[in-house]
C-alpha cells in the first residue's frame, strides 16, 4: 500500500467528531484489503478496532489513533485540500489513522509471538466523547488488555523526536456553561427586574485568583473565560437571562475534580448575593488528564532507542486536553509526542499538514513497543 496516497486521501475527506461514516468504511476497506480477520464495527459510534492475533495465546495490548476532523476552513494550497467545506484535518488524525493502517500490515507480515494486538480507530475524539463511548460499549472487556497506547503529533518538536513522561501527560480538561435566569424589566425600571449583568462581573473576579499558572506546580490550574451572552438587542428592556462560559485545566484527575465543586459552590455563593436569581451548571466536553504509566513510558524509551529516534523527556505536562486519558484511567499505558517539526504550523491552525515522514517513524514506534511489551509479559 502507499501510505502517503492514503494519508492525503484521508486528508481530503475529512470529518467531524460523530459523522464518520466515509471514514470508518474507509479504514475497514483498507483492514480488509490487509487480511485483517477479526473488526468490530460501529463501537460508539463510529470507532473501528481490528484484533490482530499472535502466534500463541496471551495478554492484549492496545494502540489508539484518533479519526476526526475538524470544523475549520482550510487556506493551504497543497494538492490535498479538503474537499469538505468548513471542515479539515488540522490536527493531524489523519496520519495517526495512517500510522495505525501501517501498523496493521506490518502485523500482518510479522505476527506477534503471543497474545493480540488491538488497533482501535477512535472516533469523537476533539469533543471527548470518543473514548468515553468505546468504554461504555465493553467491547475492549472481552480482551485481557495489559497495556495501552497512542501518540500525538507534536509541532514545535524536531521532527521524529519522541516525547514523553511519567506522570501528566496531558492536562484534565472540561468547559462549564453557567446559566443564569433572572426577570426583564423596562429600561428605565431596572429596580424592577432580577439582572444577572452584576453577578456575572463578579464570577469573572471570582476565577481571577483562583488561577494557578506556573507549569511546573503540581497544583497548575488554569480557568479560562470563553463566552459571555447577556440580554437581547433590546435597548428599552433590562437584561433577563446570561451565560458565562469557562474551560478550566489541571494536571491531576483528582484536583480537577476538587475543583469543579469549589467552582460549583462558589458561584453559587455569587448569584445568592442578587435575590431571585437562579443558576444552572452544564459541564461539557471533558478529558480526563493523561496519567502516563512509569513502566510503559520505560517501553516507549526503549523503542525509541530501537527505532533510533531521539527521545526527550518533557519536564511538565502540555495543558492541551486528550480523550485517551479516559482509557489511560482504565488500563496501564501511556501518550507519547512524535515531533512534527519546529517550522510546522501549530496544531488547529487552517494552513496546518501532517508532515507524511511521521508515518512510517510512527508505525516502527509502535511496532516496536508490541514487541517490548510483549517481551515483559512473555
């Protein structure tokens, strides 16, 4: 196969989180064609796992790709372009698709020794429903898994640069929509309505000092106001009803849990202070952080080292969220970086491209990885 062809057609058909229905039979056309005999599909959704034998019975291992797209209009004028209006592969999970497809025929020509290998083709990924759907179908519970795996692209990183480290990975991540409902009054009357307009300057004081910026903290914590909607254009009448939007960051599963109910009491605190003002809370779009495992990150390093590969170890988490933290929260394993080069353009940007070179560094990672883990459960 010709996996650089693969890559720009994935490229050129993007699609968003819930809709990928061209690309899930896309990605089991291609197992097919490999003679991969064990897929399962549709997992939540649209999501593809293809089980990959070995020679002899034992443990499972697991290697995810994220399949998504983006809702951005892209401006490069490379011959891939997305076809797909407002939609494109910003993120790179169209050569994390094609890593998986090639791990896929390198399994296929050299089988593992024992047990299985899982290629999960996750779907949903950029709103974090993704995993959290392909736990909740039990499907991963009919194997023994022992380990999980997945990489990020990483511009900003030299390219082919492998990045990882114990602990956080990736920040725990989730957005609160505040609503909060009140009574409209003539403008001229405000004394006779219930406005939010006071409560919510004082929820955007509120999260000012609660902010932990420095990185290298453990405590790091970072909320972030995202939107702000109050009243209608209607100048001769008071505002009624606002919502106030938030995303927050943490490095630990645990303090971001303490803290979403500190920011559930103490707004609660803040509306009581207007009377007849009522609050509602809809958190949104969660992950989890990536706790990597100490003993798969010794795997990565070690196939880093086989594949020749420069590894660096990063010294605090990316504050950037990744849904494979809900399966890392389920089984040991671990997220790693593969550098997409420091000239690359960032990650969600409209002129960004997966560099086509990460393909086959990415598969042999992987690839060796099986055989890592594979070595220490034998």
């Amino acid at each position: 196969m010709n996996y650089t062809e693969i890559r720009h057609h994935l490229h050129r058909h993007p699609e968003l989180s819930g809709q990928e229905q061209y690309t899930a039979a896309f990605i089991i056309d291609k197992l097919c064609e490999l003679n991969v005999k064990t897929i399962h599909h549709p997992i939540g959704g649209q999501s593809v796992l293809a089980v990959i034998d070995g020679k002899q019975a034992g443990p499972a291992i697991l290697f995810r790709c994220d399949v998504d797209a983006l809702p951005i209009q892209e401006i490069a004028e490379h011959d891939h372009v997305s076809e797909n209006d407002g939609a494109m592969h910003a993120c790179g999970h169209d050569g994390h698709t094609t890593i998986l497809l090639r791990v896929a025929e390198m399994l296929i020509q050299s089988p593992p020794e024992r047990g299985s290998v899982l290629l999960l083709f996750q779907a949903a990924e950029e709103t974090g429903n993704g995993a959290r759907s392909v736990i909740k179908s039990r499907i991963l519970d009919k194997y023994n898994i022992s380990e999980v795996f997945a990489l990020h692209n990483i511009p900003g990183f030299k390219k082919n640069q492998v990045i990882c480290r114990k602990g956080p990975f990736t920040a725990a991540v989730e957005s609160l929509q505040i609503s909060l409902s009140g009574k409209t009054s003539h403008a001229s009357e405000p004394e006779k309505g219930i406005s939010p307009a006071s409560a919510v300057a004082d929820i955007i004081r509120y999260f000012e000092p609660l902010n932990q910026t420095d990185k290298s903290r453990p405590d790091y914590f970072l909320s972030t106001p995202i939107q702000i909607k109050m009243g209608a254009d209607a100048f001769g009448t008071t505002a009624g009803e606002a919502t106030v939007g938030y995303t927050f960051r943490a490095w630990y599963n645990t303090l971001f849990g303490q803290k979403k109910d500190e920011a559930e009491k103490g707004i609660k605190n803040v509306v009581r202070k207007t009377e007849g003002l009522d609050v509602r809370f809809r958190w949104i779009e969660p992950f989890a952080s990536c706790e990597n495992n100490a003993d798969a990150v010794q795997r990565i390093m070690l196939a880093a080292e086989k594949c020749k590969l420069n590894y660096v170890e990063k010294p605090e988490p990316f504050s950037w969220g990744e849904d494979f933290g809900l399966i890392t929260n389920e089984y040991p394993g671990a997220l790693f970086g593969l550098g997409a080069g420091t000239s690359v353009p960032a990650l969600h940007n409209p002129d960004y491209d997966f560099p086509d070179e990460l393909i086959e560094s990415g598969a042999q990672m992987f690839f060796a990885i099986a055989e890592e883990s594979m070595r220490h459960e034998a």
